[in-house]
C-alpha cells in the first residue's frame, strides 16, 4: 500500500490484522501484530508485540540477556511488573501505565524479565527504527514510572495517556526524541463519544484496540478488540465507540530508507548486518 502520499481529511481504516500467535525470548508467548508475514513493517515501525496472560509459563522465562542494533524499543505496560537491565548500566522495573524507551543506537545488551512469579502480565513491545544516520548513535535508556506518563483528563471524561507526541488538546507526552519522533497515546474513551487526534499528512498511523471496539473514520468502519488498524491518508484521526473504547494511537513519518533485518539487529544493508554479528560475537557493543 502507498502510504508515502499526503493527504487532508479524516483518516479511514485501510487494513486491519489480529497478528498472529508467536514465541520468543526464553518461551514468552504474545502476539505478534507488526513484523509478520502479513504486514512485514509500517515504516518507521518494524515490529509489535502485545502480550497478555495471567498463565506463569507463558511469560515466566522473560526474554534473558539479548542484543539490539540500529532501531530503539518502546516497553509499555498495562498489567504486572517486568525488570530491565542493560550493559551501559541501566536498571529499572516498568509497572503498568510506565514506559521504557531504549534506543539500541550501535549496540546494546539487554534481559527483560518478569518481576513477578504470577498474575496478570500485559503490554506492548514497539520497535522504532533509526533512520540511517542514528543506527550508531550512541544508546540511550529512559523510564518513565507511571506517574510520570502524563495523562490529560478531558472534561467529557476521556482520559489520554500521552507516551510521547503532544495531543490536540495540547499535553505533551514525557519521551524526548532525537531521531523518529512517534506519537504514542493511550486512549480511554468512554461510551458514546468520539475522538480526534491530528497527525503529520505523511504520517503511517495505526490504531490498536485493547478493550471494546471502535468505529474509525468517517464511514464508521468497525474495529475490533485487539485488532491493528493501520489508517489511509489524511491529517486527522477520528474514532467513536458506541459502548466505550481503550486504545493506541501510535504514528510517525516513515524514513523510507532501506531496511536490512537480522534477528535482533535492524541496518540498511546486508554488509551492516553481518557486521553487527561480527561486532556483537567479538564483544564491541
Ligand atoms: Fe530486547
């Protein structure tokens, strides 16, 4: 699909996918939304998971020590308690409404595991990439605790969770951004009433619905509880919800550059590929 085009207007659904069952880290079972076979990216983002069980062993082997390169990972959680620990030093456990933003930039090392034997684990993993120039920057971590998420509290009762990017309202999310500069708003909107959100014309949007459904643009087409919709052409994104809704809103500029996968390393080239794995096997990150 073209989605390099601008555009006015409210933004329609164009497609809409569940993702598919996947695996990964030491076992822990999610859905995989973005980066599958169906929708392989949407440009800036190369991959998102959401995960969400309250069954131990579906989640208890974490994802234990692992490297990046290239592309930042975006942790948000709704339920539970999950530990990050990376080789610049970083450490923190993300509790839900927190949010862990980690540029790889030219390398890092890290586990992210469950800080928690049982109960409800639920949330999202996005992966952002770098535009070429920033694949070797140099690694970045910021943590946000709940509370540091700031949430705008409209007055028909719709509540915004503003990880990064700055509303229509005007609240700016507390991410700072070098590089791709994503929009990322969490969505709670209450029976009968409808939202806006303005967005770049060239922007790639997509929504996902947590709970209830949502009706998406201005043919009210219906979005299902957890499924992606990646939203057409035009500068406003405009959802209702007849029975109320909590959803992502998450958009940014593609770089229409090359991309060049290899497991947990995101480069432009093939030749940078086999390089990170050189790099990473040889102890350079
Ligand atoms: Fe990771």
């Amino acid at each position: 699909m073209n989605t390099t085009l601008s555009g006015n207007g409210i933004r329609e659904l164009a497609l809409v996918t569940p993702g598919m069952p996947a695996s990964d880290g030491d076992g822990v079972r999610m859905t995989r939304i973005i980066g599958t076979p169906e929708l392989n990216m949407l440009d800036p983002f190369l991959l998102l998971d959401a995960f969400g069980s309250d069954s131990p062993q579906d989640y208890i082997g974490g994802f234990p020590s692992h490297p990046h390169r290239g592309f930042e990972t975006v942790t948000y959680l709704l339920a539970g308690r999950m530990r990050h620990k990376d080789n610049a030093g970083n450490e923190g456990v993300i509790e839900p409404g927190g949010v862990q933003w980690m540029t790889a930039g030219r390398g890092i090392v890290h586990s992210e595991m469950p800080e928690q034997e049982n109960g409800l684990l639920m949330g999202f993993q996005l992966w952002v990439n770098l535009p070429a120039r920033a694949k070797m920057t140099k690694p970045g971590y910021q943590e946000y605790p709940p509370a540091g998420v700031p949430l705008e509290q409209r007055e028909d009762g719709t509540q915004v969770r503003v990880v990064a990017g700055t509303t229509s309202e005007g609240t700016t999310g507390a991410v700072k951004n070098d590089w791709v500069k994503p929009t990322y708003l969490d969505v709670t909107l209450p029976a009968g009433l409808s939202f806006e959100q303005a967005v770049g014309a060239g922007d790639n949007t997509f929504l996902y619905v947590i709970e209830g459904e949502l009706l998406v643009g201005g043919l009210q087409k219906l979005l299902a509880h957890r499924t992606l919709g990646i939203l057409g052409r035009g500068d406003r994104v405009q959802v209702g919800s007849p029975s109320g809704a909590r959803f992502l809103l998450v958009s940014a500029q593609p770089l229409n550059e090359p991309v060049a996968r290899g497991g947990p390393f995101v480069m432009n080239t093939r030749d940078e590929i086999i390089q990170a794995f050189d790099d990473y096997r040889h102890n350079r990150f």
